[in-house]
C-alpha cells in the first residue's frame, strides 16, 4: 500500500492491475482441477501428443482411442494421399499403441491391410480392404515412401518402420516399458499349444509301438 492509503498500481502493459487483483492465467498453465491444485496429464496423452508432434510433416496420422492411439496413413488428408497414390502405395500399415499406465507398460500392434485406387472428381481415392489381406501382430514394413525434393535437390523419403522405431523410443523416454502385442501373445500361445500336442503325439506313439512291441 502507497502512503495515501491507495491500493498500488503495478503497470502489465495491456492493463494496469492492483496489488489486489491477478494477472489472468496463462494458456498453458498447467490444468487445473476442481480442488485447486494441477492435474498431472495422463501418460498416454503426453505419449499420443509427443507421437503426433513427430509425425506432423509425415503421411501419418494420430487417432487417439481408449487405452492408447493408432497411428497410420493419414488417407483423409488430400496433401498426402495425392503422394502416397503417387508411390502407388498398395498396402496400409496401421500401428496400435496400448499403454497400460499402472503397469507402466506399452505395446504396439501392426495392422496391414491392402489399399485399392480409384479414380475421383478431385483425384484418385484409396479404398482400404477390412476383409481381404488382413495381417496382425508384428508386420514388417519395408517400403520407403518417396516425399519429394528438399531444398537444395536432397530427395526427403518416408519409412513406416522407422517411425515404429521412433514409437517406441518415445515411449521408453517417457519411462514405459514395451512388451508384446495382444495378437502377438496369441500368436506364441497359439505356437506353444501346436508344439506341445505334437510332442504329446509323439509321445503316444511312442508308447503305442512299445506296447505292441
């Protein structure tokens, strides 16, 4: 308080403000919640934030679902399919992060499915098959995707599989650990349950010829 009994005045710039009033909160003040107090954001949220900010110059796109995201071609934006019709791309590779944040743990499954082209009053269409030519679990895609020129000549290209790499790194950054997919564990089940029958077959007739003798 000023000698005079006057509330002070402290000059912002845009507005003049008393020592009794506060300034207004900034836009990217942490949230706030009932309480008062900051609210953490959700690991996964950050996960899906830090993955869409690397994919921002690259034909992905990041669609957040219960439990985790999904990262694929970004086949609704037509900056990027005009490039990915271009390369004659045939087969669309979908990656589905799971982050089970108690357990602070990841997985990430690939979806392959194929891409059909068809011509449009705007462009060629990609029509992506739900049926046929299904693949789950751990798909390796070995495309390298051709973007353009950059400046100065240099050819930029874009590789599915190495986003994947980067996937994961990030989430290991953000102190979570991967493990296998869903399907994957299926899979090995699946694996595991087809060895053991064959072993106990084996084991059968086994017995069975020394019985007979």
């Amino acid at each position: 308080m000023q000698g005079n009994g006057r509330p002070r005045v402290t000059d912002t710039g845009a507005h003049q403000l008393t020592e009794h009033e506060s300034p207004a909160p900034s836009q990217t003040a942490p949230r706030r919640s009932t309480h008062g107090y900051a609210e953490p954001v959700p690991t996964t949220e950050r996960f899906a934030d830090l993955v869409e900010a690397e994919l921002a110059d690259k034909p992905f796109a990041v669609v957040r679902v219960p439990g985790g995201f999904d990262v694929g071609f970004a086949l609704a934006d037509a900056r990027w399919v005009s490039i990915l019709a271009v390369n004659d791309v045939r087969d669309s590779i979908t990656y589905n992060v799971r982050v089970n944040e108690r357990a602070g743990k990841f997985s990430i499954n690939d979806t392959l499915r194929r891409i059909s082209w068809s011509a449009g009053v705007s462009g060629m269409v990609p029509r992506v098959g739900f049926s046929t030519s299904f693949q789950s679990g751990r798909v390796k895609y070995g495309r390298v995707i051709q973007l353009g020129l950059a400046p100065g000549g240099f050819e930029v290209s874009f590789s599915p599989e190495e986003e994947r790499a980067r996937i994961t790194a990030i989430g290991q950054e953000l102190g979570l650990k991967p493990g296998p997919s869903r399907s994957v564990l299926i899979g090995l089940w699946t694996a595991g349950g087809a060895i053991g029958l064959c072993i106990l077959g084996a084991a059968i007739a086994l017995t069975i010829q020394a019985l007979l003798g």
